[in-house]
C-alpha cells in the first residue's frame, strides 16, 4: 500500500495498463514529454516509448478521431481531451459515432476507448475549463461515465475502463488531484463500473451524490452528526449508467434523501436520480425529496466561483430541511 493522490493513482493506473496491454495508447495535448497540464501521464513516454505515449496538435476533433480509427483496428485508446469544456470539438466523435458503433455494425465491432478529461469548479480556472457537463454524456446512449471522488476509486475504475469494450468517458475532478491522500494498493486491481458505493452509513437521511460533492456530502453529515442527525452518503462512481439498487436500498432504509450535484440544477444527473427514486420508493419517503445544486446559469468567473458552487454547508441545511419536515 502507498498513500497517493488521486493524480498519482491515475498515473499508477495508467502505466499498470500501459505494461499489462500493449494495444493500449495514450495521446493528447502535451501529455507525452511534460506528462499533461496536471502531470497525469508524467514520466510515461520516458518508460514506454514516444509510440505508445504521444503528443497531438491542439485540436480535440483530431484526437478524438484518431482514437476512433485506433479503436476500429484492434487498439484501446486512452486520448485525454485537456478540459472537459472543450468536449464540444469532438462531441460528433464521442456522441454520434464511439457510443453508436457497436449497434451501427451489429455487434461486430467494440470500442474500447476511455475519454479521459480534467473538469470541475473550485480552482478557479479560465473560461470553459471547470464546466461540469457530464449531463450531457449520460444522455447519451452506449456511453458509460464515471466520476471517481477518490484516489482508491480512481486507480480501479481507470483500470476497468481501459479493460472495457465500450467507450468510457472518465471524468477527474480537478479539485481533487492534490487535495489529499489515502491508501491505495500498488498492484493492479479494478473497482466495477456501474456500481455505487456507501462511502458513510447512516439512517436518518440519504445523501446521494459524486465526484467533489461526495467530500463535501461527508463534511456536512460529520457536522449533522453533532445534532443527532445520521447521514449515510452515496457516492454514485457511475453516472451512466446509475446504479439504481442501491439508491433505492439506501432510500428504502433511511425513508428521507437529499440529492447532490455540482452541476447546474436543469437536466442534470440528480434531476435522473430523483426520477428513479419517485417511480421505485415514492412510498418510502417521509418528506419531498431534497436537492442541492448550481444554479442555471453559465458557469462563472473564478472570482465568483465560491459563491455559485454548492459546499457543505448547503447540504447541511437541506439535510435539516428534509429531516424536519
């Protein structure tokens, strides 16, 4: 076991399948000799060679169509698209033609690409470069998203992606990178795609989230504990497909929940969560259901960031909200 940072378990992730598999690339801006903008992929060209880590020109509709010719040939791709604001380059690549080709050809054809990209708010980054724009990815048929919140979770989701035959968009939070360590073992190991995880029992009131909010979500539920209230925390991993079991486990045991998500407040995943647990266990609930989310409105400038994203202390309060209705 080695304590690490969720970017040093990605980095780990990525040469434990660069070694096990060698159709696995990976490609992108400036990831081969400088190791990418957050040093992701630092020191692999070094250690596999400039063929199967590469630099690309600055231009996402390029990267993304060269994962989808490689992935067509027998390749597993790993193209990192730097900020995920700028998904909008490649979306026909992604959306259109990644997520359709298995159904297109009849089953003929895999696509096993892993859309690796830097996203969320809290950094205070320019323009287009902390959207939080998984909503629109998990509309989207034949894609999986993940989201991890933490270093463990990142290496062994990153692994299952890569080792997938479908396309993954794996979303890393930026805020997260370097905020803070835990174990993680040093051997390969993979955590299930699509399956959601207790990150804190509890059984008063479900709090159900991911990515930086599953960090936020426990800070409030340690500070509810305080006045009696107990919190269990779901941290979603997979937003695309959600696992539905376990929300609704977790709701049927604790009959109060609370729905969290960085992202804007319209169509987003929690607006899906909410949907899900109204059509299976409206008749578990003992009050409305509780949301937490941006507001709808563009993304803002970093001097105004810590006012528009969501933090504990919103969650605290519509915790207590739902809790005392």
């Amino acid at each position: 076991m080695a304590q690490l940072t969720m970017i040093q378990a990605i980095t780990d992730a990525l040469a434990i399948e660069l070694a096990n598999d060698p159709n696995v690339l990976i490609f992108g801006e400036d990831v081969g000799k400088n190791g990418g903008v957050f040093r992701a992929t630092q020191g692999l060209q070094e250690q596999f060679g400039e063929d199967r880590v590469f630099d690309t020109p600055l231009a996402e509709s390029g990267i993304g169509g060269l994962a989808f010719g490689l992935a067509l040939e027998g390749f597993r791709p790993v193209p990192e698209i730097q900020f995920f604001g700028f998904v909008f380059e490649v979306m026909d690549t992604v959306v259109a033609q990644a997520a359709r080709t298995r159904y297109r050809m009849a089953g003929t054809r895999n696509l096993p690409i892993v859309f690796r990209s830097p996203f969320g708010g809290g950094v205070h980054t320019p323009e287009l470069h902390s959207d939080n724009l998984e909503g629109l990815m998990a509309q989207s048929p034949g894609l999986k998203v993940v989201i991890p919140s933490n270093p463990y979770d990142a290496k062994g989701l990153l692994i299952s992606a890569i080792r997938d035959n479908d396309p993954v968009v794996f979303l890393e939070h930026m805020k997260l990178y370097r905020s803070f360590r835990e174990e993680v073992p040093e051997e390969a190991y993979t955590v299930p795609i699509g399956k959601a995880a207790i990150t804190k029992e509890g059984s008063d009131v479900s709090v159900i989230t991911y990515g930086a909010m599953v960090r936020e979500a426990v800070k409030a539920a340690e500070t509810l504990e305080k006045e009696g209230i107990s919190v269990e925390v779901i941290d979603l991993r997979t937003v695309a497909r959600l696992d539905v079991e376990t929300i609704i486990a977790s709701v049927q045991k604790t009959g109060r929940v609370v729905v969290v998500q960085e992202a804007q407040r319209q169509a987003g995943v929690g607006a899906m969560v909410m949907s899900e647990i109204s059509e299976r266990a409206v008749l578990s609930l003992e009050a409305p259901i509780g949301r937490v989310a941006a507001p709808d409105t563009v993304f803002p400038f970093g001097q105004a960031e810590n006012i528009w994203l969501p933090n504990a202390t919103d969650i605290e309060n519509k915790v207590r909200e739902t809790y005392h209705f």
